[in-house]
C-alpha cells in the first residue's frame, strides 16, 4: 500500500540518532520521513493511523545474513529470505559471499541486487569475498564489488587466515571506506571441533572448539587493524577473550567493531543436546561469555546484534551432529529474544536496542537508515513489546525451519516493518497492526 | 527359564528394582542404583546359562535382533552375538562395508528401513556420538548403544562394573583408577556415570594433552600423575591408546607415553596388595601395558571378555522383558 501522507499519532518513537525516546508522532510523506515530533498538525487529506501503544523504531538492519542464492536454493532464496527479513522486522540486510558461485565477482553482486530488487520487500546490501573463491590465496577486485554494490568484503564462513593476506584486505580497503568483516576461527585450533570445548562437550562426547580460537584471531585483526588503519568486523563474536580483546583494541583507538547474535546471548553450552539445530559456528559457549556478552550489550562495547541467518534443509539437519553442517536461522526470531532477552530484563534500554538494530549496523556498513530523521527514508520497524508470541518454526517465510526457539514463548514482537513507507509486513495476529497501514 | 527365581534377593549395595524402566539403553546415566543391580543379579544367572553343556534357552525365541555396526568392531560385535544365540533370538549382522550408507543413504532412512522389517532390538555402534539417540527417536525398537563416537559404550562399563564386584565386597570408596587416551574413549564417561552412582572413588590420569576439559565436575580426581593416581587403587584400568583417533598432536611418541603411563609391574607396587587390573581391550602391549602386567595374577581381563557375554544376555533379557512381562515361560 502506498502512503502519499500519513501520520502516526501517538506512536513511542525511539531514534537515538536524535535523541528521541518518547511519545511523538511522524509524518510520512511520499516515502520519506517529513516530520516528527509532537502534536503534529493534521489536515483534512492526510491520513492518521493510531500509533499508541506502538513503539516506532528506525528500521532494523540484520548485517550478517546468508540467503543462498545462487546456487543453494534448496535452502533459501532472496525472495524467501527478504520475506523473512521483514517478518522479522527488518528493513535491511547484508548478504555473505558464500553463496555457489562465491560473490567474489560483480557479476554474482549484480544478480543478487537484481533478484532482490525484483522481490520489493527488504534491501539487501550483498558482501564480497576477501579473496577469490574465498580461497585465502588472491584479493579480489575490490573496487568492482564496491562499484556493483557490495558494502563490506568478507570471507566469512572461512577466517582470513593468513595474516599477511588479511593485512593487505585492510589496507586495500581504507580506498574505499568500507570494512573487512571477518569470521574470526583459527582454523588449527578449532581442529574437528563441532561444539565448545568444556564440560558438556566432555560429557556428550563432542569434540571441542575453545573460545580462544577466536580470540586469537580477533587480537591479531585488531593489531592489524592499527597498523593499517582499515576497519574491521568481528562478525558473531562469541567469547569472553575476543571481547576483551575489542575493548583493548577500541580503547586504542582502533577501527574496529563487533557484532553478536541472539543465540549467543540467550543460549549457553549447558543447552546442548543431539540435535543438530543446536549446532553453530561459532558454537554456543560458556556461562561466562554468554554473562561477558550480556554486560558488552549494556555498556557499549558490542556494537550491533546480527542473526548469522544461516538456513539449512531440514534432510542436512536430520543427520548425526558430528555430520550435520554448522548454522540456525535468525531473521524471524531475533526481535523477539532480544526484547524478552534484553530489553525486559533491563540489560539494555530501548535506546540502547535499536542503536544495536539500526543506527550501528548503518554505521558499520556505510549505508543510509539507522534513524528517522526528516528527508530520510521511511524505513520503520514497529514493534508491539507487550505482546506475547510462540516461535513456530512451521510458520517461517524462510525456506528452513532450523531454529532451537521452535516452541518458545517470548513477550515482544514485530507488529509492522516498512520500507519507503510501504508497508511490507504487517503482524496479522495482532489487529491494531493492520490499522496502521489501512485506509479508514 | 524364570530368570527372577534365581535372582537373589540380596543384591550387592543396592536395593533391586524389578525390570528397567528405560526403554532403551543409551547412557549408563539412564540407569538407577537399583536398576544397576538388577542387571547384576541378572548376569549372575545368565552366566551359569554358559556353563551348561547346552549353552542355550528359549528366552528370546521370535525375537528378532539386529547388530547394527556402523564402524569396525569385533568383540562387541562377537559377544552381543553370542549373548543374542544363547538365547535364542534370531540375529542379523549388518556392518560398515554393507550398509547403504556407502550409496548415500543417511542414517534416518536405514532405520527408517530397518524399522520397516520390524526388528524387536537393535545393538548399535556408530563413529558420531549421539547417534544411537537419533536412532532410538526413530525406531520402534529397542536400542542398545554399543558404542556411539566418543560418546559411551554402556554394556562396557555394566561388564566392567560388574567384574569388579566379583571381586571386591564393596564399590562404596573403592579407589578405581583409570587411565590412558581419556579424550577418545567413550568407555571413561560409562564407566565414571557408573561407578559414581555404585559409590566409587574414581581417579583420571592422563597426559594433559589427552585430559578431558571439566572433567573433575564429574566427582572424579583428575590428575597427569600415575605415581598418584595408582597410589593405593584398589582398581586399575588402563584404556587403550586410540591411535587410529590421534590426528593431533598428543603424544610424542608411544615410547614416551609408556615410560610416562604405562602400567607396569613395578608402578603397580604402589596399588594396594589385592588390586585387580582391567583393560576394554584390545590391548597395545608395551604401550598402555606391560605384558607381566597383562599375563599377571593382578591381571582379570579375560574375566571381563567372559562376563561381557552374562552383561549382554542380562541386559537383552531385560529389555526385551518390558514387553515380554506377564506372559509365561
């Protein structure tokens, strides 16, 4: 539906870009934010849809997403995967390479802006490889993947594990302001690994993978992160060691961010059992990095959530966990565990929330949204907090079904995502929702 | 045959239970004390069945048992079978080179497939640990983990346990070391779930590259000495170096691990005078053992293949028994 010019009244408006958290209306105008604030005029030919009890929010954008298209379209596709995205309540998300072929050329980065132009839900900003065929062997032409759309490069999936090769990624890039986003693993070290190294790895008999091994990769990009000055990611930062080690890096000024995913911060290896939907990389860690990551969330020094949306078919899953691949699904659960999670259990603010939503991710990748500043775009998550939900997996727009939520229930939920001011998801289980978009 | 007529009613430390409530046997950690003894007491009866110039009763007659081994084994594989036809199941093999899994086929769909033929007990080995849990979700039957990854190995450990108590008067503060690859052996975790719930001292001894991590949160003393280790055990186990699993750095080499580990005649001085030495076999001689040591008076290894047989008989018996109860034989 489009909406030439609306006002939602009476909406709970959080930006933290400009300082809002509180009640204000806003006015959209062909697409585009026009205003927002209090009381604001309404005429005779613009619409006003009743926004109390509504929290309005700058879209969410989900950094870190795999859609599988082209090539592993058994999982997801960019239309199922954008369909995702917005029911899930974002507006945006960034794309890994690991896709068949590697995006690892502006060809595979037109097609994935092609196909996802053509679905018209949620923006997606697709991420090149670091290297050829994400290889670890040859850089790939950067400057074409930046021109054909890409807004980060990373490997991911892979670390970049020769430290020379990661260098070079760091200083090639600072040409072009954007950031080398890494999944840091030492791959000798996480050997075999398929779960975390400690006592529940001891007693299923699962080999583990040591918190360390990320860790020592996180210090080692931070240090070359200093010596380049190019920006890098630490993509699904899982334990305590690379948190402090981020710390460290940005107390020295370092370029360098961070970002968590939900499972992260909600589950610990305590949870594990034979199933292989409990099987990540990197793996569900200890009480002490789930506490560690908990306490980054509420001081500032982890900067965005993301899902790791990582899709898999329900016949690769239903295997031994040895074998199983690595990956859950996030897009349509995130929201929900980070508000019943986070934000009713008061370890971070709202505010705080939709900086790690919204406003950092923009800031990371270098694109527009993170805050619904007048002239930007109508990009808006709505969410109803109060609302109690039940994650049923049965019910996803992904293509995959591969969560360890199915059956939860969570109070917080996603009432309407838009993007441009059209409304491109509308929660039909809660009514007021649909009359947000709804001409009276 | 009425198995319960022989039963004692005197059970080693615990009180008996009646049959199994578990289904199936997965974890030694499904299994209550009393239901540990029973198991016991049930061997007992069934070892005599060995003794017997006809080394066969119609217990399981019709019952159909798979042995399902999805990794080399031939032991396990030979004493579940033996177990199986002294009681008259009717028992199929199917191993690693025949199974379909070579064409591709996953796991879900061979039991799928098995399940389909109806089989009353399926004995299953598998190289992931945790598969013998994906099999039983699927099968109506009953399963019995004969070893999955380096996960547990329970009839192992029941034959272990239940060796020791033939000779010793007690599991209560029995000092049982064991020692070796901790890190490949899916014995350790069956045997610690069982000897802790019998009340037993467990020590771990292992060079630090093969130590478990946590491991001491399961009530066990974990230590890289042998000297303390051994040190007044009433029970000393050494566990097979798994040199097949060792594509690490572990050791640096097997001529140092036994100079360090090796449970020799001279080490084993140190034990108390009555101790017993065990081994889950197969050994490496001159590795994890010396052969004085293995070939040794202190030495009931063979005793352990021998009850392995009376375990495995009990514990098909009972199994097989939930749905048997209340009909005659």
């Amino acid at each position: 539906m489009r909406l030439n010019d609306v006002v939602f009244k009476g909406g709970h408006v959080v930006d933290p870009a400009q300082g809002l958290d509180g009640v204000s209306d806003i006015r959209v105008t062909d697409g585009k934010i026009a205003a927002v604030g209090k009381d604001l005029p309404v005429d005779d030919d613009v619409r006003v849809a009743n926004a109390r009890d509504f929290v309005f929010c700058p879209g969410f954008i989900d950094m870190h997403v795999h859609l599988r298209e082209p090539g592993q379209e058994h999982k997801e596709t960019i239309a199922t995967g954008v369909a995702a995205a917005v029911a899930g309540g974002f507006v945006a998300v960034a794309c890994m390479p690991n896709t068949d072929p590697i995006n690892d050329h502006a060809g595979v980065t037109e097609e994935i802006i092609r196909k996802s132009l053509a679905a018209k839900l949620a923006r997606v900003y697709p991420i090149g490889a670091v290297t050829t065929n994400s290889k670890g062997e040859r850089l790939t032409e950067i400057r074409e993947l930046r021109a054909a759309g890409c807004v980060a490069i990373s490997d991911d999936g892979h670390p970049v594990r020769d430290a020379l090769m990661m260098r070079r990624a760091l200083e090639y890039v600072t040409m072009f302001d954007m950031p080398v986003i890494n999944h840091c693993e030492d791959p000798s070290l996480k050997g075999d690994g398929v779960v975390h190294e400690g006592f529940r790895a001891t007693a299923l008999g699962l080999r583990g993978i040591p918190g360390v091994a990320e860790s020592v990769m996180v210090e080692r990009d931070v240090s070359l992160s200093e010596l380049t000055g190019g920006a890098v990611h630490v993509a699904h930062m899982s334990a305590s060691e690379s948190l402090r080690a981020v710390r460290v890096g940005k107390e020295r000024g370092a370029k360098v961010t961070c970002e968590v995913t939900p499972h992260h911060f909600v589950l610990t290896d305590e949870d594990l059992k034979y199933d292989a939907n409990f099987k990540m990389n990197p793996p569900l860690r200890a009480v002490k990095d789930r506490d560690a990551i908990l306490a980054g969330l509420a001081d500032g020094s982890i900067d965005a959530i993301a899902t790791d949306h990582a899709p898999h078919h329900v016949d690769e899953k239903s295997i031994e966990f040895d074998r199983a691949p690595f990956g859950i699904v996030g897009l349509e659960t995130a929201v929900s565990l980070a508000l019943d999670r986070l934000v009713h259990r008061h370890v971070v603010s709202l505010s705080r929330f939709v900086e790690l939503m919204s406003l950092n991710p923009a800031k990371i990748l270098r694109v527009p949204g993170g805050t619904l500043t007048p002239g930007s775009a109508a990009d808006m998550t709505v969410l109803a907090p109060e609302e109690n939900v039940e994650i049923r997996a049965e019910n996803f727009r992904s293509k995959a079904r591969n969560t360890p939520f199915n059956g939860w229930k969570l109070r917080g939920a996603v009432a309407a995502t838009f993007v441009d001011g059209h409304a491109v998801f509308t929660n039909d289980k809660i009514p007021r929702a649909r009359k947000l978009v709804e001409r009276p | 045959m009425n198995v319960s007529s022989r039963v004692s009613a005197e059970t080693h430390d615990t009180m008996t239970a009646q049959r199994l409530r578990s289904k199936h046997l997965l974890s030694v950690s499904d299994l209550s004390p009393s239901e540990i003894g029973l198991i016991f007491d049930t061997a007992d009866a069934m070892r005599e069945i060995g003794t017997r110039r006809i080394k066969k009763v119609p217990a399981l007659r019709g019952k159909t048992i798979v042995n399902l081994f999805f990794e080399p084994s031939t032991r396990t594989r030979m004493s579940f079978e033996i177990a199986e036809k002294r009681l008259s199941a009717d028992t199929l093999n199917v191993s690693g080179d025949t199974l379909s899994i070579v064409k591709g086929e996953t796991l879900v769909d061979t039991a799928k497939n098995l399940e389909a033929m109806a089989p009353d007990i399926i004995v299953f080995r598998h190289a992931a640990s945790g598969a013998s849990h994906l099999l039983a979700d699927i099968c109506a039957a009953r399963v019995i983990n004969a070893g999955d990854g380096l996960h547990e190995h329970p009839t192992q450990a029941l034959l272990d346990a239940f060796t020791i108590r033939e000779h010793k008067s007690t599991f209560k503060g029995l000092k049982v070391t064991i020692v070796g690859d901790l890190l490949h052996s899916r014995v350790l975790r069956s045997n610690i779930f069982l000897l802790r719930s019998l009340g037993a001292d467990v020590w771990v001894c292992a060079p630090a590259t093969l130590m478990l991590s946590g491991v001491e949160k399961f009530g066990v003393h974990a230590t890289t000495s042998i000297e303390e280790a051994i040190e007044d055990a009433d029970v000393v186990m050494p566990l097979r170096m798994q040199l097949e699993r060792m594509r690490g750095h572990f050791v640096p080499s097997l001529r140092e691990y036994f100079e360090m580990f090796g449970i020799t005649a001279r080490r084993l001085r140190r034990a108390k005078s009555d101790v017993i030495v065990m081994h889950p076999g197969p050994m490496n001689r001159g590795v994890e053992i010396a052969s004085d040591v293995a070939d040794g008076p202190a030495s009931v290894i063979l005793e352990q293949v021998s009850n392995g047989v009376a375990v495995r008989m009990a514990v098909l018996y009972l199994l097989a028994g939930i749905e048997l109860a209340g009909e005659e034989f």
